[in-house]
C-alpha cells in the first residue's frame, strides 16, 4: 500500500499561509528546502499542515537515522521529563550524561582510554574539538579540506570550504587555517585517477608543509570521513588512513567530523572505521539523539583530560532529555539490524541510480558508502558542468510528487539520500519510483532544449 499521499497543490493553502507570516518574522537568512511546513512525523514518513503525506529522504539533514517518532526513544524522552529536564551539568552532575559518555567511549573505534564531552551542536562540538587539540599541542594551525562544511559558528566557519551562502559577508575568520584538496576523485584537483594517481592530494599536503606551513604549527586535521555538504564526496578507501599516517609523523592531532556521516549512515557506527582509523578525537552529533539537541566529542583521555576546570561547558550542555534519547537510539543500535539496513538500504538506492544512469545523461557520478548516497549531476559528461538548476528541479518534483529531497555539494548539483535507516523496502521503492518519474523529466527537457 502507498504511503505518499498528496492531497492538495504543493505547497497547499495551510503552509502558503504559514510561510506568509513566517516571512514577517523570520530572518531570510534561515533558508528551507521546501515551502512547506511539517505538523507531524513517524518513521519514515512526514505529514504537512495541509494533511500531504511524504516520504523523507532527508531525515531532517541525517538526524533521523532511527526514524521519526520512534517510540522506544519517545518513551525515553517522556520519562526522563518526569524526573528533571534541566539542572545544569556544571552545577549538578546527573547519570545519564556519565552512562551516555561511558557508551561513547566503548563504542567509539580505539582501544585507548576514552572521555567524552557533551555539547548541543555539531559546531559547537567541532569549536571544542579544536579547542582541547590546541591545549594538548600548544599548536594554533588547524588543517582542513575543500568543500568541506563543519558549521556555521565562527572558528566552525572558518573550517568550512563553501563561501556563499555561508561565509559570504562574514569575515574576518579565524586565522591560522590551512586548506587542501580533499580526495574528491570526480573533481580531481591534479587530474589524475585513482588508484594510478598513489593519493596525489596527500602528497600536496607534504609540498605545502615543506613550502609554507611548517606543519610543527599545526595541532590538528579536522576531517570528514565522507563529505556531507560537500557533495557526499566518497574518498577511496585507504584516504583516511593514509591522511592519518601523514598527521601521526608530525604530531599533528587527527579530528573525525562524524556529524553527518555517523551513527549508521555508512554502514558502520562511524564511518572512520571502514579505514581502520582510529582518531584522537571524533566528533558526532546529529542522529547521535534523534532529533534532540546533543553533540559529542569523543576523545583521547589524556587530551580530553587538558583543559581546566570550566575551560569546558555550557549553560545545555548534555541536557538530560538530549541523553535519554541518545542512551534510547544506542539501544536500537546495539539490538537491532540498523547497520546491515545501512548497507541495503544504500545499495538498492544505487541499484535504481544506476538504472537511471543508462538513459538520464545528467547523472554524472553516484557514489556510496552504506547508505550515504550521492549522485552528482552534470550538464555535460565530458566537461563536467555542475547542473545545479535540473538537481534544484528535481528536487522540487520530488515534493510535488511525495518525496522529500535536499540537495549538496559546493556547486548544488548533488542529490543526496538521509533516509531513516527504518524505512522499509516497499517505502523504499515508492520513493526511489517517484524519483525516476522526477530524474527522467528533469532529463527530458534537458534534452528538448538541446535539441
Ligand atoms: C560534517 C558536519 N559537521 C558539522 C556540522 C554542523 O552541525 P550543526 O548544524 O549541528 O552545528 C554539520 C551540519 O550539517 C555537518 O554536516
């Protein structure tokens, strides 16, 4: 039986009215993906106030990884309200925050000893992992990657690749960055091919250390296993780990921004582990609690250990209702099937892209790892134009047609898949269906004004 069901024009006359006075008072800087407002959600599904059922291929930009509503962590939620919603860690410590970093550290990858900070954001946790990488290193430098996208909060967004619409007016950044291509092989930024190219952007951040950035001035890598915003940029395997050799010979600390690859996405807990790299400090956030505000940085304990007495904190940080949750969404890792559904999930979505592929010349590559899915679109197969207009139209067809749907990528010409590792095969299909119908159209018209 189909669960997409759309009742009304898109968006229908409740959200249009909701969307007018949301205009009046909301800043247009905070942007949306569709015009559409939500009133209520459960596993993979969303209703809209005008009473449209979608599928959700965004999961709320990879939060919801356990699915909407889910009730085993509803019940958590709702009991943990009963008791006490807040008392402020930094005045009264609370035992769900000290069980929650007592499960990070088991299951984060590394056999060390292990302590964990607990914050609201994944900014705010990428603020904090620099932070303790500086203390322990008494180095400034910080190195990071092209396209890459940590937040939006300043030394967070200065880390951050993309400039418009996130930098642009914003300056002056934090200084002491280094910036390198990431291993982004469909853009290669030496031409070269993989695996010929021996990890030719590797190289490049040996020439700069040897040319301009004594790399003894660097305290740590922040880096994304597999790029989020950036596009979904699936390095090769063996990326990470040899990214991770470059910084173990020169002392410089290795930071894992799992925000949006973690908690399943790609098949493992963290996506750091398909590379065997076990990181000093790991950052993850988003599907970590579902939906409540909780980040982490998971870390060396020796390092975590750095920093005084207050140098760490904040007013929310490890709200016990964000913890209940997190302690309800590790329960259904640990007892349930989410990882292997990660890896199915993602390749039947290949499956179907691949399909697509054969007659819709915009598909320029698809790329995964689990069920971290992106298909980046161009205008042209041999030149590569990013056709950012045809992924914007396909993203909005997919609405009309019951499927939620964001687009990334520095050019916005990447559709990429954030559904609930819950969804179900049949709900699976329906959305993956609709989307052809969107894919082939979007196509179609392409090749009509070709022609
Ligand atoms: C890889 C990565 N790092 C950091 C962030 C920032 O997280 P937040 O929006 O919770 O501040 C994001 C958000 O999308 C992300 O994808």
């Amino acid at each position: 039986m189909s669960v997409i069901n759309i009742r009304t024009e898109i968006p229908g006359p409740k959200s249009r009215a909701l969307m007018t006075r949301r205009e009046a008072v909301v800043p247009r800087g905070v942007a949306h993906s569709e015009r559409i407002c939500a009133a209520s959600a459960t596993g993979s599904t969303v209703t809209d106030v005008d009473g449209n059922v979608y599928l959700d291929f965004a999961g709320g930009i990879g939060v919801m990884n356990v699915g909407h509503s889910e009730p085993a962590v509803v019940a958590a939620v709702r009991d943990q309200v009963g008791r006490f919603t807040h008392v402020g860690f930094s005045v009264l410590p609370y035992e769900p925050y000290i069980s929650l970093a007592e499960r990070l550290a088991r299951v984060a990858p590394g056999a060390f000893p292990k302590k964990t900070l607990l914050v609201n954001s994944g900014a705010e946790a990428i603020e904090n992992a620099v932070k303790i990488a500086r203390h322990a290193t008494g180095r400034p430098g910080v190195l990071c990657f092209e396209d890459a996208f940590h937040g939006r909060t300043l030394l967070a967004l200065s880390l951050t690749s993309k400039a418009a619409p996130y930098k642009l007016g914003y300056a002056p950044f934090a200084p002491d960055i280094l910036r390198v291509p990431f291993g982004y092989c469909y853009r290669c930024a030496f031409h070269a091919e993989h695996p010929s190219c021996e990890f030719a952007c590797i190289d490049e951040i040996e020439r700069q250390f040897s040319r301009y950035a004594d790399p003894r001035s660097i305290a740590a890598v922040v880096v994304e296993p597999v790029l989020g915003e950036g596009g979904f940029v699936v390095p090769p395997l063996g990326y990470l780990s040899k990214l991770a050799a470059l910084c173990r010979r020169h002392g410089i600390l290795v930071i894992a921004d799992e925000v949006q690859t973690g908690f399943g996405r790609t098949g493992r807990l963290f996506a750091c582990e398909h590379d065997g790299v076990e990181p000093d400090l790991l950052v993850t956030a988003k599907s970590l609690a579902a939906g409540l505000p909780l980040a982490a940085v998971i870390g060396r304990a020796d390092l975590m250990d750095g920093p005084v007495e207050g140098g760490l904190g904040g007013t929310y940080c490890g709200n016990p209702l964000a913890c209940a949750a997190a302690h309800a969404v590790l329960d259904l890792f640990e007892s349930g099937q989410l990882l292997q559904r990660s890896e199915a999930i993602g390749a039947r979505i290949e499956t179907f892209a691949r399909q697509w592929s054969k007659t819709c010349l915009l598909i320029g590559d698809i790329r995964r790892r689990g069920a971290m899915v992106g298909i980046e679109l161009v205008t042209n197969r041999d030149t590569r134009q990013p056709a950012k207009r045809e992924t914007d139209e396909i993203v909005r067809l997919a609405c009309e047609r019951g499927v939620i749907l964001i687009p990334a990528g520095t050019f916005g010409n990447v559709i990429r898949f954030l559904s609930p590792l819950t969804i179900t095969d049949e709900e699976l299909d329906e959305g993956l269906e609709a989307l052809s119908a969107c894919f082939m159209a979007v196509a179609a018209r392409l090749s009509t004004i070709d022609a």
